[in-house]
C-alpha cells in the first residue's frame, strides 16, 4: 500500500506537460483535435447537415468572441478619437501636434512626394464633370456692353438679376465703408508685409484702438507657405513669398509690383481679417475659397497684368491707391463683345462672374497700390 502511494499518477504528470507547453503548441494540439474529429464523424457516416449542428455550439463561441473583439476595439476607437478631439481644443495641443505632423511629412516627401495632391482643388476627379464652353450663343450677354456700370446703395438682388447672372460686371463704389482698415491711415505695405500698426478709428465720437494683425514675415504658419501663383517684375529666383517680401520692404527698392494667390488654407484665413462680406452679398453665397493680394509701387508700364483665375464669383477690393482694369471677352465672344476698361478707385469694390472675363490690370502711376481679390464658388440664380 506504501509503495503504491509513491507513484506518480499519470493524470498529474500530463497536467504539468499541458501547463508548459507553448501557445503555439497548443493551438496545434487543438487543430489536430478538431481534424481528427472531422475524420471521425466523416468515417461515422454524418452528413455535412448533421455535423453543422454538432459543431453549432462551438461556431457560436466563436462568433461571440470575434464580435466581443470588435466591439472592444470600436470602444477603444471612440475613445481615444473623443481624447484626441477633446485635447486638439487645446491650442498648445494643435500647435504641437500640427509641427509634428508637418516634420513627418517632411521626412517622407523623398519616400513620397505628396505636394501635388496637397494643392489639388478635388481629392478624386469626378469623369462626368466638364467645365462649361463658352459658345457664340453666349455672347449675347455682352454684346450690348459699353462701360462698366458705377453702383452704390446696391441689393442683393438687384444685383444678381441685372448682373451677375447676365455676366455683367459692375463696380459698388461703397462696397467698403463699414471696413475698419478703411476707416484709417495707418495702414500699408507694412501690415501685408512685416510690422504690427495701430488703428485709431473715430466712429460716432468714439475713439478705439485696434491692433491690425502682422502677415507674413512675423506669421510662422504663413512662413512656410508656398503661393499657387506669384508675379513680379523682381526676379527672386524662386517662389519663395518670404524672400520677395523682405526683398519689397527695403526702402532702397523702388518700382515694383506683385500679384499672388493664397490657396493654403492658413494664407486664405489669416487674409480674411483684412475684409468681410460685403454688404450686397447675401448670406447664402459661401466664403471665398481663393484670395489674391496685388501690390505695387510707383511702377509704371504700359502692359497689363493678366491675373489667372477659376471660374466663379469675383470682387476686387481696392483698399489703397487706384488701378486700371481690362475685362477682355473670352474666346470666341472677343469678336462680338468689346473690351471693357475702367479705374478703380480706393474704396471701390469691381464684381463679376468670370465665365465670360479675363482680368487684367495696370498699376496707376506714381501710386502706391494695395488691392485684395477673392475667389468664390457662384451657381446662377444664388
């Protein structure tokens, strides 16, 4: 009876084998379990309906297991997306995390150049979409034009009908009263450029103070931004914004224009403080996707410049000096329709839909001239 307690039982021994085996092993093990069970119902004569419902309890273990592993894993994605958007209200959260993001781009721009998509207008191209042909049948619409007609006190829809939607051009001389960089004289090359100005504006006997925020040259995010389009008559040897504009703000140089377009979406933010919706605009017609800014000094030539723009609504607000405008007809309406020439003076604002335009314009000698232009979607009958 002695001896007989000494001896190991079987049962023990093969629970300790069981305990050391790997996870590896162990799914093995299980795998040649469920093979030899299926050999042996096959060899049993069981049909392939009635093994389904022997093997229904365990496909069911299984299926709530992977649906408890998605649920988990969805939970924990909600989770943490509702952390991550709760800490980028933060702005030093935001700050970080775009720096971050940008040095990552950076360093996978020679794995993969992602500039090109990064200034695309539409993510995928819809095939379906062509852009509208102007034929001989439209240039009934401009035929009849001699001048570009002067407005003030316009409506919304006044405008709309008389024409935008008949792709008339027109200038609101008080398009931009209510503007505070309207309303004082301490405004100029320097706020686009460099240096922070102080407004003093009178309104109604009350005398405020306003700091007009600095652009370029002090803004890091605008910094590092790269103009879709940059014209000058000062070669900077690039399409660094930067490098021209500390090029412009030396007093030694003299006779110079400019025209870029701000398509970076931090660029056309931080060019909004300078304007606001015009009054006769409706609510309804969305922001501007696109601005330009067109600057100049004491430059004089003869030639226009010619300003590339996408089809849609067009305002062209003169905030200092003055400039000369060409509206030329497009292709084939520039036998039927004439050119239409016209000053815009400080203050004035020229609106159209350029479906039917090209602009260009001249600089008006022995001025300095500033001049902010946006680009906005425009569907007939807004």
């Amino acid at each position: 009876m002695s001896s007989s307690k000494c001896v190991k039982q079987p049962r023990k021994a093969y629970t300790k084998e069981q305990h050391e085996m790997t996870h590896s092993e162990k799914l093995r093990l299980i795998d040649d379990e469920l093979n030899s069970f299926y050999k042996y119902c096959q060899q049993a004569g069981f049909t392939e309906e009635e093994m389904d419902i022997i093997c229904q309890p365990l496909v069911a273990a299984m299926r709530r297991s992977w649906l408890q592993l998605v649920f988990r894993g969805t939970l924990v994605l909600i989770v943490l997306g509702t952390l991550a958007c709760l800490a980028a209200q933060l702005d030093f959260v935001g700050t970080h995390f775009t720096a971050l993001s940008r040095l990552l781009l950076i360093k996978v721009l020679p794995i993969w150049n992602w500039q090109p998509l990064y200034y695309e207008n539409c993510m995928i191209n819809n095939p379906f979409y062509n852009d509208y042909t102007i034929t001989e049948e439209d240039c009934v619409t401009c035929e009849a034009l001699e001048t570009i007609d002067r407005l003030s006190d316009v409506r919304y829809r006044n405008l709309v009908d008389n024409y935008l939607n008949r792709d008339a051009p027109a200038i609101i001389t008080d398009a931009m009263d209510s503007w505070a960089v309207m309303n004082t004289d301490y405004f100029w090359f320097d706020n686009i450029t460099h240096v922070n100005k102080i407004i003093i504006a009178q309104r109604i006997s009350v005398i405020f103070s306003k700091t007009i925020p600095c652009l370029y040259l002090e803004n890091e995010r605008l910094m590092e931004t790269v103009p879709c389009a940059l014209t000058s008559n000062l070669r900077t040897g690039s399409s660094d914004l930067a490098a021209f504009l500390r090029r412009v703000h030396a007093p030694e140089v003299a006779k110079w224009f400019v025209h870029w377009q701000n398509c970076d979406i931090n660029a056309v933010k931080v060019l909004r403080k300078y304007y606001q919706r015009p009054y006769f605009l409706s609510s309804t017609v969305s922001p501007a996707h696109f601005n330009w800014v067109l600057m100049s000094s004491d430059y004089n030539s003869p030639s226009y410049k010619k300003v590339e723009l996408d089809s849609g609504l067009i305002a062209l607000a003169q905030l200092r000096g003055a400039t000369q405008l060409r509206l030329t007809p497009i292709n084939p309406c520039n036998s039927s329709c004439p050119e239409l020439i016209a000053d815009l003076h400080q203050g004035e604002m020229l609106v159209f839909t350029n479906v039917m335009w090209t602009l260009e314009y001249a600089p008006m000698r022995g001025l300095d001239n500033i001049a902010i232009l946006t680009e906005t979607v425009w569907e007939e009958d807004t």
